[in-house]
C-alpha cells in the first residue's frame, strides 16, 4: 500500500507532496483509498462534502471508526495523513488474519481537506461533518486562484447543496486516529495523545503607501514591508518568552516590484500555546507591539482572527484504556492539529495514537518515520481496535 501510494501527488522537483482538497492527485489518492476498500469489500459511505468511512461489521450500527487524512500540505512529507489511514487499512487486515469478529462495526475512514492547503481552513472537511464550519461559510471560501469550495466540488462531480452535518457522525462511537508525531517528543515506536495545544490562524494586513524605490527619501516612506518584519520578528520573540509557536508561514505583497515600497503587505500568522489563556496573551502582546510599529511607521493594521481552535483535552477514561492496551506506551501533548480535535471537541469519545518521528520534521518532504516503527503502529492500531469493538 505504502509504495503504490507514494508516487501519486509528489512533486519531483521538491520530492514534496502536493495534495490539495480536490485537485487532481488528492482525488487520485482518494481513487486509490476506494480500491483498497474494494478489494476489502468494506462498505463505503460518504457524506455531503465527500468525507469518507468504509466499514467492516456486524451491523450498521455505531462503532469505532479510525483513519486520517490523504490531502498534504504544499510540499508536504510521505507521512502526515496517509499514515493513520494505510493503518488502519493494515490493522483491518490484521485482525481479520486473526480471525477476529468484531461486536461492533470498524470503520475506516479519510476525511477531506485536513490540512487547509487550498482553502486556508485547517480540517474543512470534519469541521463540516460535526456543524462547527455552516455549510454557506464553506462553501464561500477561495482558494489562492479564486476558485471557491462550491466550484472546485461541481468540477469533482459533487453537489455543493449536500454539504452540511454529517450523518456519518451518527455511526462515529469512539474515534481513534493514528497520526506521525510531529515534534520530538516521542522516543519510543508508539505513543498516545493527551492533548492538541488550542491553535490560531489570524491574516494581519499591514497597508501603507506605494512610492518609487529610488527617489522617495528613507524618512518620506510609509512602508509596510517594515512593518511586518518588525511583526515577525517580534512574533518568534513573544511566542519563546510565552513557552508558545507563532509563525508566519505566508506572505502576499501589493504590488511586488522590486524597484516599489509596497502599498500593502498581507501576513498570516499560525500560533498555538499550551493553553487558550497563553495563545490569547501571545496574540495580544504580537498585537500590541505591531500597532505600535504601524505608529511610527505611519502605516495601518487589521488583526482578523481566521480560525481559532480551543485546547481539546482527550477524554481520560479511553485514553488511560489505551495506555493499559499497549502496556503502558508514553502519553504525550502535541501542538499539531488534527480532524480527532474536531471530532472530540464534538462530543465523541475520542483518542490519538502516535508513531515515533526521530527526526521530528514535519510538513516537509523531510518528514521521516521508520518502517519498524510504523508497523509497530499497526499492530497497537489493531490492539486497540480489538479491545473497542470486542
Ligand atoms: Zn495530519
């Protein structure tokens, strides 16, 4: 599974992949994730927004549904998403060899968009699926070709009138997703999720005036290049000071001559803290110190927050079940966001499990786990699955 998938989206220049909600090699991987259901004779169902479960089971019942994302950030690593869904795929097949019958159904499942790589909104499609994201905001959004979510869903032969609420939450009694770690902090092959650290998305566009590189003196200037980069800066600074991550990952520059001061920058600034108190100080102190830059240099500001996500704590019970299944595997925070946030924060009973990433790079090609590490995710996978829907 693992090399048939590898080639589809991968650019061979950057040896990155480039997987964005679809377009072209996401629905080639979404293709390729039906066949291996197929093959399987999993049942598949989908729901308004093309968010994905094949089950496996008795009945069509509620169960314990597991599975990840297929969509990649821009030049994103192997890894990050297709993991915890040839997982689960794997660990289907595990239990099956085995004999198992589960009580209630497994379904595996790829959930669209997680990572927000065309329409800024990180995990679109299972922020549809629970009802926090309405289906008009949805389907407003653009991605950077001006092409909106309800166009780009009739080009991929869907009826954008179907997206809203998903009833496949309805059948989603526990959630499990097995996910790379993307930090250092796991040392050994398998961990589990205590937390996701609450994250922001915020676009600052800083305005100031468009002039001629060569005669407009330094102090005539109302510049708003200076401006950001004074913001980024001070953005690494507060978020060491408060513990916290902010970056600014994206930049967009009117009118982007070399030879002109701009008239405009737009910055996006991604930050997350360990805590919703420490992100809204982080936010407001980066704030503050842009405002007072934008003073002296005469430009303006606008903050507009364009996600923000709360700490989502897993529910202890089924996270301390999964630690006694696999002996005692280390617990662990992750700053990273995933569709299991969604899902928890809707309610269901949810857990993470973590495999181990020795280098820690994620969202770059880079981005590396070991094979015997993997499979050691796939038999705790099935462990686990075994024990939910015994
Ligand atoms: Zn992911």
């Amino acid at each position: 599974m693992w090399a048939a998938l590898a080639a589809v989206g991968r650019d061979p220049d950057t040896g990155g992949y480039r997987r964005g909600g679809w377009t072209p090699t996401e629905r080639e991987a979404t293709h390729w994730f039906l066949d291996q259901c197929a093959t399987r004779n999993l049942t598949v169902e989908s729901d308004g927004i093309g968010n994905l479960v094949a089950w496996w089971g008795p009945s069509d019942a509620a169960g314990v549904v597991t599975g990840s994302h297929l969509d990649s950030v821009i030049d994103g690593g192997a890894f990050d998403g297709p993991l915890g869904v040839v997982s689960a795929l794997a660990a289907v097949d595990l239990l099956r060899a085995e004999g198992f019958e589960p009580s209630v159904p497994i379904g595996v499942g790829a959930f669209v968009e997680e990572e927000g790589s065309r329409f800024g909104m990180p995990c679109l499609g299972s922020r549809v699926a629970a009802g926090v994201l309405p289906a008009s905001r949805a389907l407003a959004l653009k991605d950077r070709s001006g092409v909106s979510l309800a166009a780009a869903l009739e080009t991929a032969g869907t009826d954008p009138a179907g997206v809203g609420p998903s009833p496949l939450l309805e059948r989603m009694g526990t959630f499990v997703e097995l996910h790379v770690e993307q930090g250092r902090g796991l040392t050994a092959p398998v961990g589990v999720a205590s937390s996701i650290w609450p994250h922001g998305r915020y676009r600052f566009t800083f305005g100031g005036e468009a002039n001629h590189a060569g005669t407009t003196l330094m102090e005539d200037r109302h510049d708003p290049m200076l401006t950001y980069a004074m913001t980024a800066l001070a953005a690494n600074k507060q978020a060491r000071l408060a513990g916290a991550r902010a970056t600014f990952g994206r930049l967009s520059v009117e009118p982007n001559g070399t030879n002109a001061v701009p008239s405009q920058v737009t910055a996006w600034l991604d930050a997350r803290a360990a805590d919703d108190a420490t992100l809204e100080s982080l936010l407001a102190a980066i704030t503050k110190q842009a405002t007072e830059r934008a003073e002296r240099d005469g430009t303006t500001l606008e903050v507009v927050p364009e996600s923000v996500s709360p700490v989502v704590d897993f529910p202890a019970g089924l996270r301390d079940r999964l630690v006694d299944v696999l002996d005692g595997a280390p617990v662990l925070p992750t700053g990273a966001g995933h569709d299991a946030g969604v899902f928890s924060a809707a309610g269901i009973p949810t857990a993470m499990l973590f495999v181990r990433n020795p280098t820690g790079i994620s969202h770059s090609p880079a981005e590396y786990a070991e094979m015997d590490d993997c499979l050691a995710g796939v038999d705790a996978l099935a462990a686990v699955l075994k024990d939910l829907a015994k």
